[in-house]
C-alpha cells in the first residue's frame, strides 16, 4: 500500500511539475520522499490497531512514549534526505516537510511547533530510536525507486537530514514568501489519495488543456455586449450591465488561458456548467467539446460531486476539487482562501496563477463581503491572473477602488452600455407593500392579468419561503398547481440529491409554451440563471440583491407593454440575514405605486444606498499587504477562519427514515446525497444527535409527504423566526 501511494503521488508530482514548470524529475523526488515515515514503528502500530480494532478497546500502551509525543510522519521522511544529492536537497525539504501541517502548527503538529514544545534533543531520541532496525523496510521500499543506494544511510547520516531540513524551516519561519512548492506537494498528494479510492484503475488524466473560447464569438442584437470588441493588449476587465445584456459571453472571449468562473450559489454554477459543457440550444451553440479529451469542465461547490450528468463518469467527478481543469465553475469563496492563505492555499494560488478568473455577479456590498472581494482582487493580482469582473450592480466607491487594484485605465478595459442601450432595460414597475402582505391575493392578480402567468416569490429565509409554500398549497385557487410541472420549492433544506432534481424542474417549468406556474425560493435564484418569470414578489433585500432577482424577471423583454410588475414586501420584523438599516435605505431609494425602475437611475439608487467603502474590516488577516508584499511566514497558513467570518456555519440533517440507508451507504458520496445542510443551532434544538463514523448528524423525524411538500423543517410548525438564509 505504501509503496503503491509513493509511486502514484511521484507520478502525480511530474505531471504537476511539467504543468506548472517546475524541475519534474526532482519533484517525482519528492513524491517518493514525501510518504516513507511511514514506514515507522509508531505509524505502522497505530494503523494496526485502527484496522483490527474499534477505538474503544484499542491497546495504546503499545504505543508507548507514541501516547505523549506527536507522531509526524513527514519528520521520520526527512531521516532519508542524504539518499538526494545535495543539490537538490532545498526543493526536497520545502516540498516533504509542510505538507500536512503549516511548519509552526501547535501541540506538536507541525516540526517547529514539535521542537518549541518537545525539545530537538527529546525529539531526535524518540524518532530516531532503533532507526538501524526500522530504516530497512523504508529502504526495501525506495530501493526500486531511488538511483541511491540506502546501504550506508546511518543513523548519524539520518540525523544529519533532519538537522539540515530544521536549520531550513528556522531560515525560511522568517521570511514571507508564498511557497509554490509546498502547494505542489498538496495537489499531487491529495489528487492521488482521491483516485486511490476509486474503483477504476490509477490513471493520470489529460490536465491544463487550453479551452477554446471561440464558440462565445457569437452576435446578436438581443445581446448588446456581443456587439463590442473584446480584442485589447489591457490584461483586465470591468464590466458593468444589466442582466441580460451578454456579459458571460463577452467575458469569456477576453480569456486567454485556462478559465476559472465564479458564481455566489449553487443553482447558477450548475446552470453555468450545463451552458458550458452541454451548448446552448436556444442559441444554436454547441457543447465546447473539442476534439481530444484534454479539455475538461468542472464545477465545486458542497453537492457538486454529487451530480451524475451524461457525459459525467467517476473519474470526472474526483477530480472536480483539483488543479489542472480547463475550466473551473466555482463559488467565489473557494477562491477567497488564497487571500486569507487558508489551509491548502498555496496549491490553489499555484493554479490560478497566470489565469484567468472571472468574477460574475460580486453583489455582496456590506462590511465583511466588501473587504473580501477588495482582498481577493489584490491576491489574484499579485499572482499575474488577468481578472475580468461582470455585474450589474456596483457601488461607484467600490468600483474605483477595484479599477485601482486592476492598475488602473492604463491596464483594464472598462466596458459600460451606452444611456440609449441602457434605456432598452427599462423593464420593471415596483409596487412597495407592508412586510405583512397575503401573498395569495398578488399572486390571484397575477393570473387575473394573465392565465398563463409564471409566478416567482423570493423569501429571504428558509422559513418565510416555506411558509408561502403552506399559504399557496391551502388556497382552493390553486390546487390545480399543485403537481411537479407547475409548483416547484426551491431552498437549501433539500437532500442534494433532491435539489438538484428541483433546479432542472424549475428550468422545465419555464420552457417556452409551459403551463402557467410558481415558483418560492430563497436568493438560490439571483444570479446566472437564464430563467425568466412573468411577476415577481420579493420580501425587501439589498438593493444588489433586490437587482439580481429582479433579472429573472421579463429578462428577455419579450413583453408587449416592455415592462412587468415587482411587488416588494417591507421590512419584516425579523430582517435577519440583513441589517434593518439596509433593507430601510433600499425601499427609501426605490420608486413606488408601479412607478418604472429605470435603468438609468439605478447607478444612483446603488449609490445611495452604499455611500462609502471600507476594505479594512480584515485588512490585517489578508495574504497581501496594500503594497503587495506577501505577508504570510514560509510554509504557514493564515489565521483567520473564513466560515466564522461570514458567519456561515452548518451541520447535517437527516430524516429518520432515511437513517437506516445512510448507515448502510458504502462511500461517502452516497451519504453525502441523504444529508441535508441546516444551520449550526440546530445543535440547541431537541434533534437526536447520532456520531457516524467522525461526522456527526441530527435526525429529524419528518413524514415523506411534508418533507416533499416544504423540505427538511426543524421544528412542528412553520415559522419565521429561523434565519437561515438559503
């Protein structure tokens, strides 16, 4: 086993280190290096033990001094280091020692956090006891790998490795540098794990294949950023328009390289992969499948291994997380761990670096989400991506602080629609409502006006759109929706599975001559989505949002009158996820009583609302400093926890009749498809709590019929008081 993982990972290593230009004899090296320690006692006794018996009854005082000191097994690997020239020694040492642990972990994790704690000379004694007896199987193993000869490899020549690799690590705890090759050690070693567990046999697929943009070489006059030349020698790109307008397009064709696309929610990265990687039907465009299998197209986000489409196969699916696609769909959040250098940053900034990486939709203006946009920028700047931005919505403060990051007029092309374009956008009529509306009675109204109306309610909470979910399926008016093709419920409370059922029901409901229908969810609808209804009925959001949802709506300006009703409910007494004062400033700035929402106002309307920009809520946790220093230690992570920053922390449901199959699951993917995201109070609920394996689950006993009818509830009644907002 050990020796099959060596040579899988110094594989992977050469690849990666072809791709990313790097020495790929040296880093195969590596690969071999990276791994031997465990062929160590205290490693070999804990792995028996874990395999023959359960944690309960396991003998630990086998392990001996092993119960008190850390056992790492990337230090006992280092004991093999004279094997190298010594030439090549520097590389070695970055690539083995750090990539488990930052090199300054606490309580032992990482080697200089091992020395603080232990001593050298109390650490030297325990690895290194009876090494003359135990080196023999590491040796067997890398006697059929390695050109040298471990025969004369002593205990003094081993001690000899790990005293030069700990003088390195006390050089380099100084410096502040991004260490490209600690982040090849993680992609190679983490892409191998992955395909180890698979059922196919270890084989390295085709990566860092070239896209072929030129199928978004497309014009039409319904698009009038297919009509501007995208051609310029400035690397960046800024562009402001309403949705609709042709931005993905156009972004695309300012790529040159290896793309990765980011999008705020799940819904609109799956629609973008299917636009991607199916074609476009409607637009006559075909998939982008060029001629090879050396392109390849993925999305991450928390269900994405979960999806099975057509030309998917398991191979696809464990690779998504990985470096090497030709094309990435991902959360913008995923990108934001190499501002904060989270945990595995630097094989993700090895990646990007040089790419490109678009930015569709930033719409998130407040505090902490301002500050992490700005961040995320700087470090894609720094690491000589060309960054193309897109929305429709934009603060002018934050824009300018953006085009100054980008370098300013002289390096970014700004791309804006003209007053006249801008006028043809002009879609909406806003009726403002009390938060305590009967939404029933708008929704009559809309099928009064038109028969055939397709309905879109926006709550802000998972609880609100169950509720509307309840009141619509009571109604006797309505009871003629109540089937799959025209009432669909769209939040996270879903398994993934059933979510993603949902998402392509909802594209089916919308499909040109469809039964009238509606449609309740939460902001999983705002962004990327080529869907468009006849009405909406939003609860108040910010005015970023409160945009974004409105382009679902008549977002292909096909109606007579040009124009389509948006009735916005107040501010609720709970405005959770929002801030009071926020929602307050918006309503303040809308038009009402079925006044037009001009789109050449809404610039101001942004304006008034985000007055000011303010980067520096995290400033001191960034990656890079203002002036574009790097400001992380060599081989250490940063410090801040970007899920407790956004405020964003989950644990997994599961409906009690499901338990059984969940236990019986034999992969995690098949568990993973009956869980069920829910905010991180529902610890403090009166849920059962059950340890499966090392993760933790809260059954909820819920009967099929409710749970297809509202999705996982968390409570007996359907209130408004949770504010989990997907």
């Amino acid at each position: 086993m050990l020796k099959s993982h060596l040579i899988h990972v110094a594989s992977l290593c050469r690849t990666l280190a072809n791709g990313f230009g790097f020495d790929p004899n040296l880093a195969y090296k590596a690969g071999i290096l990276h791994d031997i320690g465990k062929a160590h006692p205290a490693f070999q006794t804990r792995i028996s033990y874990t395999i023959s018996q359960p944690a309960s009854t396991r003998p630990y005082e086998a392990l001996g001094i092993w119960r008190i000191l850390p056992f790492r097994h990337e230090i006992a690997s280092l004991f093999f280091l004279n094997l190298f020239e010594a030439s090549e020694h520097n590389m070695l040492v970055e690539m083995v020692v750090g990539h488990h642990k930052p090199i300054d972990a606490k309580n032992g994790k990482g080697l200089l956090g091992l020395l603080d704690e232990y001593g050298d000379e109390f650490v030297f004694h325990h690895y290194l006891k009876d090494f003359e007896r135990w080196k023999n199987p590491a040796l067997d193993i890398m006697a059929d790998l390695c050109e040298r000869s471990g025969d004369l490899l002593s205990e003094q020549d081993a001690q000899a490795g790990l005293e030069y690799a700990i003088n390195l690590c006390r050089q380099w705890i100084v410096q502040r540098r991004l260490s490209e090759l600690r982040g090849l050690m993680i992609a190679a070693d983490h892409m191998a794990s992955a395909l180890e567990q698979s059922t196919i046999a270890f084989n390295i697929p085709p990566l860092f294949g070239q896209p072929d943009l030129k199928r978004f070489e497309r014009s039409s006059d319904r698009f009038p950023l297919s009509l501007r030349p995208s051609d310029s020698p400035k690397p960046h790109t800024l562009v402001v328009a309403p949705t609709g307008a042709g931005k993905t397009d156009y972004l695309m064709r300012r790529c040159k390289g290896r793309v990765f696309y980011t999008l705020p929610f799940q819904a609109s990265i799956d629609a973008m992969y299917r636009r991607f990687a199916k074609g476009d039907p409607e637009r006559n465009v075909p998939p982008m499948v060029p001629e090879g299998d050396d392109i390849r197209i993925y999305r991450l986000h928390g269900a994405s291994r979960m999806q099975n489409d057509d030309e998917d196969n398991e191979l696809h699916t464990l690779l998504q997380p990985f470096v090497g696609a030709s094309i990435k769909i991902l959360t913008p959040y995923q990108l934001v761990a190499v501002a904060l250098a989270a945990p595995g940053f630097e094989a993700l900034a090895l990646d990007l670096k040089g790419q490109d990486v678009i930015l569709d939709e930033i719409h998130t203006y407040q505090d902490v989400g301002q500050a992490l946009v700005h961040g995320l920028v700087r470090g894609l700047v720094q690491l000589g991506c060309r960054v193309h931005i897109g929305t429709a919505t934009v603060p002018t403060k934050l824009y300018e602080a953006l085009l100054k990051l980008l370098g300013g007029k002289e390096n970014t092309l700004e791309v804006t629609l003209s007053p006249d374009e801008l006028s043809t956008y002009t879609r909406h009529r806003i009726w403002q409502h009390p938060a305590v509306t009967d939404v029933n009675t708008l929704v009559r109204k809309a099928f009064e006006e038109k028969a055939d109306a397709k309905v879109l309610l926006v709550a802000n909470t998972v609880a609100q759109a169950q509720l509307w979910a309840k009141q619509i399926r009571e109604d006797p008016e309505f009871t003629h929706l109540d089937n799959f093709e025209q009432f669909v419920l769209l939040h996270s409370r879903f398994k993934r599975k059933d979510r993603n059922e949902r998402e392509e029901r909802l594209q089916k409901v919308l499909e040109p001559g469809s039964l009238p229908c509606i449609c309740i969810s939460t902001q999983v609808v705002e962004v990327s989505l080529d869907i468009s209804f006849d009405v909406m009925i939003t609860q108040v959001a910010p005015v970023d949002g409160l945009v974004q949802r409105m382009g679902r709506v008549n977002r292909r300006r096909e109606r007579q009158s040009g124009l389509a009703d948006v009735h916005v409910l107040g501010v609720p007494t709970q405005c959770l996820p929002y801030k009071k004062e926020l929602l307050q400033a918006t309503l303040d700035a809308l038009p009402d009583k079925g006044s037009q929402l001009e789109a050449t106002r809404l610039q101001s309307i942004i304006d008034k609302v985000y007055p000011v920009f303010n980067p520096t809520a995290i400033e001191a946790n960034l990656a890079w400093s203002a002036d574009g220093t790097f400001t992380q230690r060599a081989l250490c992570n940063g410090s801040l926890n970007l899920m407790q920053l956004l405020e964003i922390d989950t644990v997994s449901a599961i409906l009690m009749q499901d338990f059984g199959e969940y236990l019986e699951a034999n992969n995690f993917m098949a568990r993973r498809m009956l869980e069920i995201p829910v905010p991180a109070s529902a610890r403090f609920r009166k849920l059962a709590r059950r340890t499966v394996g090392t993760d933790e689950i809260y059954l909820v006993d819920q009967s099929p019929e409710d749970y297809e009818h509202y999705g996982l509830r968390l409570s007996n009644t359907i209130d408004t008081q949770d504010s989990n907002i997907l």
